[in-house]
C-alpha cells in the first residue's frame, strides 16, 4: 500500500513538473564543432529522460548477461535443496509413523540431494534404528562427533543405543561427555544422575543433582528428596564402618525429608547405641506421626539398654498415642507385649483389628499368643492356616519387587526413590505367599515348641463324630482294593490332637479343672478312640464281602489307653481267592475258601494303606511310613485261623 502511495506521489509530481515547463517555454541552443542545435527547453528534458532509460537498460542487460551462468547455478543449487529437504521433510513423517520402507526411499533422496546436510545425517541414523541395524546406526552417530556443530547430537544417539543395549557404563560416558559440553542440557543432567545412582556413586550424583538444580532441572522440593535418599544411602552403606558420618547423614537426610523411615531408623539406632536415647526418641517419633512402621517402633523400643520387656511395652504404648487410628500402631504394641509374655496385653491390642482389618501378620501375633497364654496346637494351626489366606500386609515394593529391607534404587528400573511401604500388588501374590509360608514354618515350630499344655485349659469336642466316621468310610471305599497287608500305624490319640476349643471362657482368672471338666476329659477320650476304631475297622470292612474271610479277623485290638496298635492282616493266595460277587456268600462257600489256606505269604510293602491320611478330626495322627516303625508298644499279628484255632497267637 505504501509502495503504490509513493509510485502516485512520483506520477504526480512529475506530471507537475512537466506542466510547468510546458507553461514557461523557452530554447536552448547547443553549438558544439560548428554545429549548432536548437531545440526548446520541454524537448530537450524528454530527450535526456530517453538516454538515461536507454542507459539503464543497456546496462542491466550486459549485467545479466555476464552473471548468467551463476544464477543458472543457484537456480539448480536451490531447487535440489528444497527436493533434499522435502525428502527429509517427509523422512521424518515416515519414522514417526513407523513406515521404515519409505523412511528408506527418502533418506536416499536426502543423501542424494543433501549429502552434507546434519538433518540427512539424523534422517539416516534413525531410519537404520528402526530397520534393526544398529551397527550402521552407530557409525552414524560417531561420524557426529568429529563436527562440533553435530557433537551433541551425536552423542544423543550414542547415548540412545547404549542404554537400549543395557550398555551403562558406555552410557554414563557418553552422558558425562553431554553435560561437560553444555550443562544447560536437561537428558544429560538426568541421565548421568539415573546411572550414577544405579552404579552406587552416591557422591558422583551428589554433584550432578547440584548441577541440575542450579540450572533449573528440577525442582527445589524434588531436589531435596533426592539428597535425602543419597544422604540415606551413605549413611547405610558406612553405618558400620563410619558411625559418625553416618548418623551425619542421617540426621542431615532426616532434616531434608522427615517423613522418610529408614533415615529415621538409621539415626535412631545409631543415636541409642552411644546414648543419647532423648534424641533419637524424638527423631522416630517424628517421623511415626508421618509414616508409621514397624522398623520404627521395634528401634523406639530398644532405644534405651538396659530396659526390661515391660519397659519396652510401657515406652511402644507411648508411641502409638501419636498414631492410634493406624494399624501398625496396636500391631506394635502386641509384638512387645509378646516379648514381654504379656498375653493379655496383645491379645486387647489385636482383638479391634480381628474383624474387618485381619491381615497375616496378625493371624502370627495370635498364633504366638495361643501357644504361649494357653499352650493350644489346635489353635494355633487354626491361625497360622488363617494367616495363608488372609490379605498381605504391607512390604517395601518396587516395580513389583519385594524387598525384605529399603533400598535406594529399583533393581528392576535402577529408578531412585522407587520403594514404597505398601501391599504387593496381585502379580506378585504368588512370591509373597511362598515368603509367608517360610515364616509360618519358623513360628509354627517355635510356637509349638513353646506351647506347655496347661491342666485348666479349657477342652471342647468340635464337629460331629458321625461325620467324622462317615468321612473316613468313604475315603476307604475311594481307595483301591489290593491284596497286600494293611498296615495300621500305632500312635496315641490323645484328646487335644483332636479337640478345638470353643466355649469362651474368662482369660483373667485361672481356670480350675472341675468334676464336670474331669467327666468332659474323660468323654472327650472316650469319642476319639471311638472314631479312631470305626476308621481302623472301616478299612477292612470291604475284606468282609470275600468269602475267604471271616468277620473276626479284623485286626484292631484297643487297650486301656486307647491305642491303636499295630495290626498286620496276611491276605490268602491267589488260587485260594474266588472272584468279587455282589451277592453274600453263603457259609458253605465260606468254609471250603478256609479249607484252602495253606500258606500265609509275606506282606507286601508297596501295597500298604495308611490310616493316618483321614479326614475330619483325625487329621492328626502321622504319616504313614513306607515300613512299619519300630514302637515301644508290642506287635499283634492276626493270622488266618482254621475253623478248629481257638484264637490268634500273640508275638511280641
């Protein structure tokens, strides 16, 4: 717009000028050589305008001219690089859309067209990237680093392929090389940072955290969490070697991040070990109000030597008034008044949890506190199966990675700061359970072994008998018939392997054994060698159906002490063996299939049927083994008797 304002201003002025002249005419006349030239003054300026224009004409002509051949360069130089650039262009487009067929087609045409250009050099290595070949990707990448335009970019991409190689060392050189160049650069700052930590340089990423802070990588609160996870991880690495700097950096790494427990553990063990017990009291219980833990309380309990299991639960109880709506706060004082054999104490603290917060954990406090406050097996099996099925309690976790302790980084991702104090997720359910089933190995036996039955605890019969019996009759049908010996292992049924208590009675006051409770005993005792001989003879029973036995031969012989003991019944031979009928056999049959033993052969071993595998309450009596166990108790072996043997013959 201005442009065409001025070319009128232009027109205008000199049609004025022209105008002017026009009305003020004159002559102008020239002698030059003798010549003489008049002509007026209008004519002569028209004339003048002519040869310049001419001029100038003339003048651009000649200058094309002679510039021609560059121009006709340029021209071709232009056009090839705007085809280089739309090849890259379009390069580009093709690797971002995963199409490496035409990211193939296009960094050939950029080669072609560009051979020198960076952006080719780019388009090439990552074309190769994406075809697999990252051999011709990474010479690529090297030819970089000889132009200090390219250097940085070079070392991007090597850095790129190292870490995709699992290369870290490589990786850190490369990344360190970056940040030397510029320390502005973000990924260099970060990555260098990532690999110093998953090495362990825990000073080395010091220094690089600085960097990055200072030049604006990350924020200041971020910042000061990550030192306080270095700090921490010093500290845990000297805390043996170097007791003061250790507690140096935990107290510096506490300052940094209260909330973080095991910097809090660390200072605190340390402080109580030389003494000074107000001070590390203060600095757990500061970080319980923000993280409750176990680590916590078990170091806030023995922060004072010398103090007794009761002191120990006096000074838990103290501490978990900060935090009485979270669960590790009863949870706590129930594992001191376990140390303390405060049964009564434990049992009050994880009776509100028992209901809608049952976690497996839990089932082993109270698994401890029946075998220690009452002696009970029975109970204690109950809880410690509970606590299989009950939800996982929390644990320190990682990129699904359990850990039995804090560690500064992942070993999964090498990530700092990756662990959290929460309950596994589902794909680890599996490795959980197996851990927890070590530990319900360790205490089960240490809880039975603890375990002293006492006179005046209180018995009950659970279940039904005639349940129980029915059970057991049709495990036995199940089982395959054989001919071989059964074999009964001997084994005392006494009435707690069988019996569950049920009543509630009053934990406070000591329970006295009445004449009820004695009758109860004595009833209970009764039942059990009741059931156990219905399951003993339920298994020879189909032995009854062969007409080659008698209904006396079964083995099963009780003694005072309701025992059963080890019986071995002999099978007839094989000739001597009619075929399984349906029908009863009539005694006729019966007395000539006696009439043919004549031999009782050896028992045979691998076809022997424990009765210890029976279900309902005689889930208690032992394995069987392969042979008959040597007992303090004498053998009975019952033979097949003629109808003329008075009895079978005893040997001891």
């Amino acid at each position: 717009m201005i442009r065409l304002l001025i070319f009128f201003i232009v027109v205008i002025l000199l049609s004025l000028g022209f105008a002017w002249f026009a009305d003020r005419p004159g002559n102008i006349l020239v002698e030059w050589q003798g010549y003489e030239i008049e002509t007026s003054l209008f004519t002569a300026l028209v004339l003048v305008g002519l040869v310049i224009a001419v001029t100038l004409a003339l003048w651009s002509l000649m200058r094309n001219l002679i510039s021609s051949p560059t121009a006709i360069s340029d021209f071709f130089r232009r056009r090839k690089r705007d085809r280089g650039m739309e090849a890259i262009t379009n390069g580009m487009i093709a690797i971002g859309a995963g199409d490496r067929e035409r990211a193939q087609r296009y960094a050939l045409q950029a080669r072609r067209a560009l051979p020198n250009d960076p952006m080719t050099d780019l388009l090439r290595a990552q074309t190769a990237q994406i075809s697999g070949d990252n051999a011709t990707s990474r010479r690529i990448y090297e030819a970089m680093l000889s132009s200090p335009e390219t250097e940085l970019l070079g070392l991007r991409g090597l850095f790129l392929e190292a870490k995709k190689e699992n290369e870290y060392e490589p990786a850190r050189q490369y990344a360190e090389r970056a940040l030397g160049l510029n320390p502005e650069l973000e990924w260099s700052a970060n990555a260098l940072f990532d690999l110093q930590c998953r090495s362990g340089n825990w000073e080395a990423a010091a220094k690089t955290l600085q960097i990055a802070r200072k030049n604006g990588h990350i924020d200041k609160k971020a910042a000061a969490r990550k030192q306080a996870i270095l700090l921490t991880a010093q500290a845990s690495e000297r805390e043996d070697e170097d007791m003061n700097e250790a507690l140096a950096n935990a107290l510096q790494a506490h300052k940094l991040a209260p909330d973080l427990v095991p910097a809090a553990d660390i200072a605190g063990r340390i402080l109580a070990s030389t003494g000074n017990t107000a001070k590390a009291a203060k600095v757990i219980r500061e970080t319980w109000k923000m993280s409750p833990h176990p680590d916590l309380a078990r170091t806030y309990a023995y922060a004072r030597p010398g103090d007794s299991p009761a002191d120990r639960l006096k000074r838990v109880n103290q501490l978990a008034e900060l935090t009485p709506n979270n669960i590790e706060a009863p949870i706590a004082i129930a594992d001191a008044a376990l140390d303390a054999h405060d049964w009564l104490a434990a049992r009050a603290a994880l009776e509100p949890l028992l209901e809608k917060r049952l976690t497996a954990r839990i089932c082993l406090a109270m698994a401890r506190i029946e075998g220690g406050q009452y002696g009970d097996k029975g109970r204690v099996r109950e809880w410690l199966a509970r606590a299989v099925h009950a939800p996982r309690d929390p644990t320190w976790t990682a990129d699904g990675y359990i850990s039995e302790k804090w560690l500064p980084v992942s070993p999964i991702t090498g990530l700092i700061d990756s662990f959290d104090w929460q309950i596994p997720v589902d794909s680890i359910e599996e490795k959980d359970s197996n851990r927890l089933l070590e530990q319900l190995n360790v205490l089960a036996a240490e809880a039975l072994i603890e375990a002293k039955p006492q006179d005046d605890a209180p018995k009950d019969i659970h279940g039904d008998v005639k349940e129980s019996i029915k059970d057991v009759q049709n495990s036995t049908e199940a089982a395959p018939q054989s001919d071989a010996p059964i074999t009964v292992e001997a084994t005392t049924l006494e009435p707690d392997e069988i019996v569950y208590p049920a009543k509630e009675v009053d934990k406070t006051k000591p329970a006295t054994k009445t004449k009820a409770d004695t009758a109860a005993d004595e009833k209970a005792s009764a039942v059990a060698a009741a059931v156990a001989t219905a399951a003993a003879a339920s298994l020879i029973d189909e032995d009854a159906d062969q007409p080659d036995k008698k209904a006396d031969d079964k083995p099963i012989i009780l003694n005072d002490k309701s025992k059963i003991e080890t019986a071995e019944v002999s099978p007839v031979t094989a000739d001597a063996a009619p075929p399984r009928k349906t029908r009863k056999p009539k005694k006729e049959e019966t007395k000539k299939a006696d009439s043919k033993k004549s031999s009782v052969p050896k028992p045979q071993k691998d076809a022997q049927k424990p009765v210890s595998e029976l279900p309902g309450s005689l889930r208690s009596l032992p394995p069987p083994s392969p042979e008959i166990a040597p007992t303090s108790e004498p053998r009975i072996f019952v033979s097949p008797r003629a109808p003329d043997d008075p009895g079978p013959d005893r040997v001891d």
